[in-house]
C-alpha cells in the first residue's frame, strides 16, 4: 500500500474502516463516555442495565434447557422478521420518515438564517419562537449559573423573554448553540436499546463539529455553514435509528403483553430475552442514512440549500476530490472524527490511520491545528 490512495474512488480499505467505526458506535456493546446526556438519561440509564441484567439472566437458563432454547430461537427469529420488514415499509417512505424526524421547515429556515452575513435577529426570533423546545434551551443557557457566573449577571431574577435571551446569547454564540441543540432535537433519545448508541453518536457528531469548525477557520470558509453541515449530517443516521427502536419496542411491547395473558412462561421468556436487532439495524443505517440527509431536507423544500447540497455530494459523489468546498471540509472533519475514536478504541493501526488522512488530503497544517483542539469539551459560550 505504498502508492497514495488520495483522492479518488474510495479504496476498499477506507470504506472498512468507516464502517468499522459506524458498527461499533451501533453495534458495538461499550458503554459510552459522560455527556450531556447524563442528567436526562439517569432513569432511562437504571432502566437499559436493569433490562440487560433481567435478559441476560433469562437467557442463560433457556441456554440450559435444550427445549426451551429451541423454542426461544424461533419465537426470537419471528420477532425479529416482523421488525425488520415494518421497518422496510417505512424506510421506503421518506414521507413517512420525515414526520418522525424531528426536522421541519421552521428549523431549516432558523439553520440557513444562522449562516447569512448580515444576520437579521428580528427574524430569528420569530423563527425561534415557533420552536418552543429550541426555546426552553437558549433559555435555560442564559438562566444557567455558569452563563450568569462568566457574563457576571448576578441578579436572581430568570429571564425568560426570548428577545433577551438572544440579545445576552449573542450571534456569533447562537451561530454554534443552535445547530447544537437541534443535533439534540433529531437524536434517538429515550430509548433504552438505543442510550448507549446515541452516546457514542453524539460524540461522534460533536467531534465532526468541532473539527469542522477549526477547518472552516483556518481555511477561510463560512464557519456557521461548515459547523451546521457537519452535524446535519447525522440526521439520516438518527432517523434510522430512531424508527427502528420504536418499530422493534412496539412489536416487542405487544409480543410480551400476549405472552403474558397467555401465561405461556416459554414463550414470555423467550420474548424477553429477544435483544434489539442491532446488527439489522446497522444495515439499514449503511444502506439509507446518507440518502436521507438530503431527501428529508428536499422534501421541505430546501433543495436549493447549500445544507442541502452539501449532503447530496457526500451521498452521491464518487471519489473524495470531485468534492465542492464544504462538503470536502466536512469529509476530512468527518475522517478525522472517526480516526480519533477508533484510536480511543485501539481499533485502528498507524498504517490505517495514514491512509485515511492520505485519502481526504489533510494538510500538515489542518492536522496540526485538529490536533490542537479541545475535543473532551465544546466550548459554545
């Protein structure tokens, strides 16, 4: 593998090692570091190791009755056909998808606002203020005691009218929090199967955000646009995800109540002990997620959009250097995000990691100035 690789049709050898990422961040059973998760999460998080503690515990006693293995096998095997072919017919509607998605038109509009030159603030607010959920967390922002400590607002009294709330914010501010909380709007959260998943996604995402900030500053290019493309670039991922743990607690959650009125210990245990189908779901993700990104943002009418251009290019454009600007600064942020984490995980060699960079064409100056970055924190305000 001496001969450079970069540039051209992607070489078998990087597309293995990006997948190898993308299944262990869905299939891979590690848990997950701290994040901002942590305080939503803590009752979901009692619930996935109680859920995982009572399966395991179920499965290693069918494991030693031949019959009752036999009977979970095929109980197991059904269930999981019956998620995967409902989830087919949704997939095959991005539609339906887009409903579920946690994207609408008045987010797209407040995402190309943020990346204008001459930002009308007037105007994001309206926008701002048709998104009550986007609303309750810039408000939280300025009400929190960190934000009230380092702009020294000692006063008690909460703000809680959103002109304020975007006047104390600032806009260069609201240009990296916004696309931040609405990453957090489209992830899979509340799900149990999935709290370990979203973790590792979100790190993911995060580390490709703030890379792709440092290479839109060192490059020259529109930071707001580079940083708002990186992170829209996990919405086809979290939709996928996102279906598929609700398709499989709905099967799942009525299999087990019919088990249970039949008082058929067999077959309620065997239901039980039938894990979320990770490894199915992670053909989904490969096989959809990228064409996602740009249909759902298409089907609001966006297809005009450079958010939504960026994403058709990643999806459809063979070979890394027939990339546009930014969606090339979001490929290399993206390598580089996922070349950090497989190291974490001691999953990648030196002569991998060459190739990688080799591939996208990271410069010796953008390396040196990701490797300069603060990744274990975004530091938004």
């Amino acid at each position: 593998m001496g001969k450079s690789v970069s540039g051209g049709v992607r070489p078998g050898i990087i597309i293995e090692i990006e997948h190898r990422l993308l299944k262990q961040v869905i299939v891979g059973k590690q848990k997950a570091a701290a994040s901002m998760f942590d305080a939503l999460d803590r009752e979901l998080e009692g619930d996935a190791n109680k859920l995982a503690i009572e399966r395991d515990a179920v499965f290693q006693r069918l494991s030693k009755q031949i019959q009752a293995k036999q009977v979970f096998e095929a109980v197991s095997a059904q269930l999981i056909t019956t998620v995967n072919s409902t989830l087919d017919n949704q997939l095959a509607s991005p539609e339906l998808l887009l409903k579920h998605s946690g994207i609408n038109e008045n987010q797209m509009l407040v995402l190309e606002t943020l990346h204008q030159k001459n930002l009308d603030l007037n105007r994001l607010r309206l926008l701002i203020s048709e998104l009550p959920w986007l609303c309750r967390d810039l408000t939280n922002i300025v009400n929190s005691a960190s934000f009230r400590h380092k702009y020294q607002q000692h006063s008690d009294v909460k703000v809680t009218e959103i002109k304020l709330v975007l006047n104390f914010i600032g806009i260069e501010n609201l240009r990296m929090l916004i696309p931040y909380f609405c990453l957090r709007n489209w992830l899979p959260t509340g799900h149990a199967n999935l709290l370990w998943t979203t973790r590792k996604l979100w790190r993911y995402a995060m580390l490709t955000g703030i890379a792709a900030k440092a290479l839109a500053e060192l490059n020259e290019k529109d930071v707001a646009l580079a940083y708002s493309c990186s992170l829209l670039h996990q919405l086809g991922t979290s939709v996928v995800l996102k279906n598929g743990a609700k398709v499989y607690e709905n099967v799942w959650g009525n299999w087990l109540r019919e088990a249970s009125s039949s008082r058929d210990k067999e077959l309620y245990d065997a239901v039980l002990a039938t894990e979320f189908p990770a490894d199915n779901i992670y053909q989904q993700v490969l096989k959809h997620a990228q064409k996602l990104n740009w249909q759902l943002l298409s089907l609001l009418n966006f297809e005009q959009s450079p958010l939504t251009q960026v994403q058709a290019e990643l999806d459809q454009t063979l070979s890394y250097s027939e990339l546009s600007d930014y969606s090339a600064l979001v490929a290399r942020a993206s390598c580089f995000a996922k070349v950090l984490m497989l190291e974490e995980m001691r999953m990648i060699s030196p002569k991998e990691k060459r190739l990688m960079f080799d591939y996208y064409e990271l410069s010796e100056q953008e390396h040196i100035r990701l490797k300069g970055q603060n990744y274990r924190k975004l530091d938004l305000i």
